[in-house]
C-alpha cells in the first residue's frame, strides 16, 4: 500500500478556503465570508454527505463484519464519523454501564472520522474502563492488538484515495481562525476538517475521567 502523504501548511491552505481568519464567529463579517458560505454549501450538502457515509460504511463493514458499528450523528459539521465497537459479536446494550459490566470493565471502541472538505480521514482506539464510580477515557497509542483489522481499513479507504492523517497533525492550532465553539488559539486541524465537538481527547494520548 502506498502511503500518500498531506503536509500541514497543505491542511492549513485546504482549512483557509473554509474559514476566515482574524473574525469572530457571531460577527457579521464572517457568517458573510465567502469562506463561511463555501463551508456551509459543502455541509448542507445532503448528497455529498450520503456519498462519503457510505463509502465509509462500506470500508469499515468489508473488515468489521462481525462487530458492531454506529454512525454519530452529526450533520451540522463538515464530517461524518462511526465507532466501532471492538469486541467481536458484542451488541450495543441500551445502557452503557451494562455494556461495561459485560466487559468485565474494559471497552475498546475504534472511532473513525471522515472528512467533507477533502478525502482524508483520522481513527483512533479509544479505552474505556469503569473504576468504582469513575469512567476513565483514553486514546492508546499502543494498537498492535488490532493492528491487522486497522491495516485493512487503511487499505480499504486507499483503494478509495483517501489520506490517513496522524494524531501529530491533527493536533496542530490553526493560526487566526475561530469556530462557533472554539475561539482563536484553540483551534486544531481536527476541529476543522470533523467537527469542533470534541476539543481535548482525540488531539493526543491522554485520560480523561468522569464522574458517574
């Protein structure tokens, strides 16, 4: 397979035709930028989005036939994104913390991210363990457990000309642009190409924990 390679200041020029710089979001200015209305046109553009949610489906059900996947909803934002859950044969439960119980207290969900702007995409493991009343999140970077399933994904969406992007790009701040939910300075490659939703796990390997 051969890896094909999208530098940051290529990401930076893709996100400027998306984004005006130096404008904050509620202003005039930049809800009538031409940027802004360009994003806009791609977002609400029902059949792209349908194009690009299938044919990512369509990758993910070749290699994860025999696991469960769901689609995040999230038709507001220039992306769309599944997670697949990576224990084989294990249907959602409508309660989380029954599905973790029938985990023994450990979960491993692959969540995938595929962008409307340009066809490239970013997947991480995320690892959920429920420790007395706390739920502790965390990106692993160590996925040789799943790296043969992981491998064929990557091929799958080659053979389609998508690009992987790495958690050492995604995480860089895009210089003067703001989003609705981020301000200037705290706006990173992921928020612009998925969705500025999540703002703190997925930029690198870190925990986060939470209350229950």
């Amino acid at each position: 397979m051969e890896l094909i390679i999208i530098t940051q200041n290529e990401l930076f020029k893709l996100i400027y035709n998306y984004y005006p710089q130096n404008c904050e979001f509620d202003s005039q200015s930049y809800r009538n930028s031409v940027e802004h209305l360009r994003l806009n046109k791609i977002v609400k553009d029902k059949n792209m989005r349908y194009q690009v949610s299938i044919k990512s489906y369509d990758c993910l059900k070749r290699v994860f036939s025999n696991y469960h996947i769901t689609k995040l909803n999230n038709d507001y934002y220039p992306g769309v994104s599944y997670s697949v859950l990576l224990h084989k044969n294990q249907p959602i439960l409508d309660d989380d913390e029954d599905l973790l119980f029938a985990l023994n207290g450990k979960r491993f969900d692959l969540d995938v991210y595929v962008s409307l702007l340009s066809k490239c995409y970013y997947i991480c493991v995320v690892e959920t363990l429920k420790i007395k009343d706390c739920l502790k999140f965390s990106v692993i970077d160590d996925t040789r457990f799943f790296i043969e399933e992981i491998n064929k994904l990557d091929q799958s969406f080659s053979s389609l000309n998508f690009i992987k992007l790495d958690s050492d790009i995604i995480c860089h701040i895009v210089p003067n642009v703001e989003t609705e939910l981020l301000d200037i300075g705290n706006v990173r490659i992921f928020n612009c190409l998925f969705t500025d939703l999540i703002q703190d796990l997925f930029y690198y390997p870190q925990k986060r924990e939470v209350q229950i």
